[in-house]
C-alpha cells in the first residue's frame, strides 16, 4: 500500500509564512492586546455612527414596517389596531376621490413635466454658449428654484388671483382674465405654470450635461451639411440623453409626491378637509393621503401609501428597463 507523502513544510519565503510563525510565536498577552484593540476601533466606529443608525431605525425603518402593517388593519388615533387583510386595498380603488387624485397626478405628469424638461433643456442651450454675461443669466434662472414651494405658491396666488396685478393687466387690453382659482379647467395649468417658473435646478443640470458635449461633434456634423435641427436632434440629444433620463425619473418621483403649491391654490381647507377646489382638481395623491390621516383613517391611508410605492416602484423598473432604447453611453455594453 503506498502512504502518502507528508506535507511539504511552507517555505520561509512562502507569502504570509512570516505571520504565521510570528503569530504561534507571540505570547497570548500580545494577542489579547490585539484583539481588544480591534474591539475598540470597532466600538469607537460604532459609537460615531450610532446617531445615524439609530435615527434610521426610530425614524425610517420602524414607521415603514409600521406603516406596512397598518395598511392591512383599521387603525384610528388612541385605539389599537384591527387586522381586516386586503380589506383597505379593495375599498381604495372605489373611492371617488382617490380616481380624481390619481388623475390629477397624471395630469401634472403628463403636461407638466415636458414643458418644465422642455423650457428648462431651451435655457439650457442659450446658456451653455460663451458670451458676456452667461454667469449673471445663469444665476437668475437658478434663483427661483431655491425660494421654498409655499412661498412660490403664495407669490403666484397674489399675482393670479381676481382682482390681481395680472387681472389688471388683462383689463388695460380690454381682455378678461382667467379665472385661475375658481375655473378647474385653469387650476393645473396656474400649477403647472409656477412649477415651470422655478426651474434652475434642471436647467442647471441639463447645463452640465451640454458642457461636457465634445465640441467635435457638433464640427464634424456642421462639416456634413448638418443644421442647427439636425446637430440638436442627432448630436446633442443623444448626448445627453443619460441626463435626461436622470431629470425624468426623479421628476415623476417628484410629481407623484407633489402636495406644497397645490395646497396654498386650492386655499388650503374647507370645512377641515383638504377639498382640493376648484371642484377637486388640485386634489393630488398626497393631499388627499393627508387627509385620511387628518381624518384618522390611519390604515387607508397607509395603504394609499403602499400603493403610491408600488406605482413609482413599476415606474422606475420599466424605465430602467426600457433606458437601452433610448439612452445612449460612450460604451453600449454598459448602457
């Protein structure tokens, strides 16, 4: 029978040879040192980012796990809570103000982010050439984008409400102003509008992305014969377009949670509840959501909730699936 032969010894060369023998030979005092050392570090990396931990599990996970659980029972303030299942899920999708909320939404989706994504990419462009003055340009269209969306809000009441600055102007021309805060037809549109006044966050990043545009492109399509529609069109849009799919996610993001300026145009509450007037047509998601938690439906609205996740979940998904269509990188393989 042959025997195996014994394991050959690990050469003092050998990579990690010299810790291994400084390990065996080291007395257990050290290497108790050590490793109370390494508990120290540890605890001490612990001890800095035991504030956000601890803000992120009291503050974000426990009201999400929370929240998740109240969606499937009824839960009222000061009462405990009551397992009724899917229960919430049926009943939203036959309430009459949820529709209206959601096509409200959409309406501000669909309408509201191409002529914010448009005008902002148009700014963008005039900008982005060098001449006297740009940084000056620049800072003005950035600025109303910093003022808070309630004061916005209010600022674009003053101006667009009857008997306003804007109503006189529409007077001087013998014209007869829109009624913006009492026709629903001019409700979104005013919303709209104050939405695409402050647009220097987007005209901003569209600006970096059109700077980083080789300007060898532009010399090589202008020595094909190619217009200014055709050098937008064919160069600049598919340069930018992983910029562009950048302001549109997280602008649906957004307007799927929009509530701030929708509130102060629909002048708050009637009654104590959040009415969305016109005739509901400023009622959004998250207005209508708050609402239910105003009125202590604190399960229906937590299931409003879920919902709402689950729209910009499938959203985002599809989008990120369908980004190679449209979404041009330098390398195609990683697009």
């Amino acid at each position: 029978m042959v025997q195996a032969a014994p394991p050959a010894p690990v050469p003092s060369s050998a990579p990690g040879a010299d810790r291994v023998r400084t390990d065996r030979t080291e007395p257990p005092e050290r290497l108790r040192e050590k490793r109370r050392a390494d508990r120290r570090r540890r605890l001490t990396v612990l001890a800095f980012l035991s504030p956000w931990i601890i803000g992120f599990l009291v503050f974000t996970l426990y009201p999400i796990v929370n929240s998740l659980y109240w969606s499937f029972t009824v839960k009222r303030y000061g009462t405990p809570a009551r397992w009724v299942g899917l229960a919430n899920y049926e009943l939203l999708f036959t309430n009459d103000d949820l529709l209206t909320s959601l096509g409200n939404t959409a309406y501000l989706a669909i309408f509201g982010m191409p002529v914010r994504i448009g005008i902002a990419l148009l700014a963008a462009s005039l900008l982005v050439r060098p001449r006297r003055g740009n940084g000056v340009y620049r800072v003005m269209f950035y600025v109303p984008s910093i003022v808070p969306a309630v004061a916005s809000g209010a600022l674009f009441f003053f101006l667009l409400k009857e008997g306003g600055p804007l109503s006189g102007l529409f007077n001087l021309f013998g014209a007869e102003a829109p009624l913006w805060f009492q026709d629903p037809r001019w409700a979104k549109p005013a919303l709209i509008m104050v939405g695409t006044w402050a647009l220097g966050d987007l005209m901003l990043i569209l600006l970096a992305g059109l700077v980083d545009i080789p300007t060898s492109l532009y010399e090589a399509a202008e020595l094909d014969g190619a217009g200014r529609w055709a050098r937008f069109r064919h160069v600049t849009l598919p340069m930018i377009s992983p910029v562009i799919f950048f302001v549109v996610l997280t602008g649906l993001i957004g307007v799927l949670q929009s509530f701030d300026q929708a509130y102060v145009f629909s002048q708050g509450a009637r009654e104590g509840r959040l009415t969305g007037e016109p005739g509901g047509s400023l009622l959004t998601y998250a207005m209508l959501q708050l609402r239910l938690f105003q009125d202590g439906r604190i399960g229906f609205a937590s299931a409003m909730a879920w919902v709402m996740f689950l729209i910009t979940f499938v959203i985002t998904m599809i989008m990120l699936a369908t980004r190679r269509r449209w979404v041009h990188t330098a390398n195609e393989e990683w697009a």
